[in-house]
C-alpha cells in the first residue's frame, strides 16, 4: 500500500478500512472548523478590545450624535483601529462563508483530497504527530 493514496479497496477490510478513513478525514475536517473558529475568537478577544479602546471617544460622540460622516471620520482618523477591526470582521465573515458553503454544499473535491493526503501523512507519522490523539486515536 502506498502511503500517500487511500486504503485499497481489493483488502479484505476495505468496508471497514475505508470507514475508518472516512471518518478520520472528518474528524480532521472538524478540527479545522473548531482551529478557525478559535482563530476567530481569540482576534476578537486580542485585537478588537485595542481598536475599540482606541476609539472609545469616537464611540460616545457616535453614541450621541450617530451619522455615517462622523463613524466614516472616526475610522478614517484612527487606521491602525480600522485595521484591527477590518481583520476582526473579514476573518468572521470568510469563516462563517466558508463554513457555510461546506455545511450547504459539501466540501469541494479538491478540499478532500487535500484533507486526506493529511490523514494519511498523519497516520504514517503515528503517535508523534500533533493532530494523531484527535484524528486516529
């Protein structure tokens, strides 16, 4: 068996080989779901409490005197907090688009071949590689 290609399905156990795999490449699958969404937390717990202290007089003026001219000038004088908050908000929304688009399409094939290729690396390093306890116990 070659290590970079999926169980034979001529083995005796392919039924079971290949569900193994298949759920393996799922579990994998999750992880990299569960891996951005805490990306996505912790930007939010980092980056975006700096930008909104940042901008925390321009929030209470908003607070009051609420105009897109004065939201559009409060970001334009402060970048750097524009920037943090941008990154915070596009890094949720691809996240949510890409799960999204698995949950309602399923994964694209070159996302699959790409996810297995990973399981099988991972299962030809064994126990040392990181991911082995959550993907191959």
């Amino acid at each position: 068996m070659d290590q970079l290609e999926e169980p034979s399905i001529n083995n005796k156990n392919a039924n079971g080989i290949n569900s193994s795999f298949n759920q393996q490449v799922e579990r994998l699958h999750q992880v990299n779901v569960y891996g951005r969404w805490f990306f996505v937390a912790c930007l939010w717990l980092t980056i975006a409490p700096f930008t909104l202290w940042n901008l925390r007089s321009e929030i209470v003026i908003l607070q009051q005197y609420f105009t897109w001219v004065s939201l559009r000038y409060g970001l334009f004088y402060h970048p750097l907090s524009s920037l943090g908050l941008a990154v915070c908000i596009g890094t949720t929304v691809s996240t949510i688009v890409w799960q999204s688009r698995s949950i309602l399409l399923g994964l694209p094939e070159r996302e699959k071949q790409r996810l297995e290729k990973q399981v099988l690396k991972i299962r030809q390093q064994g126990p040392t590689h990181p991911l082995w306890k959550w993907i191959c116990h």
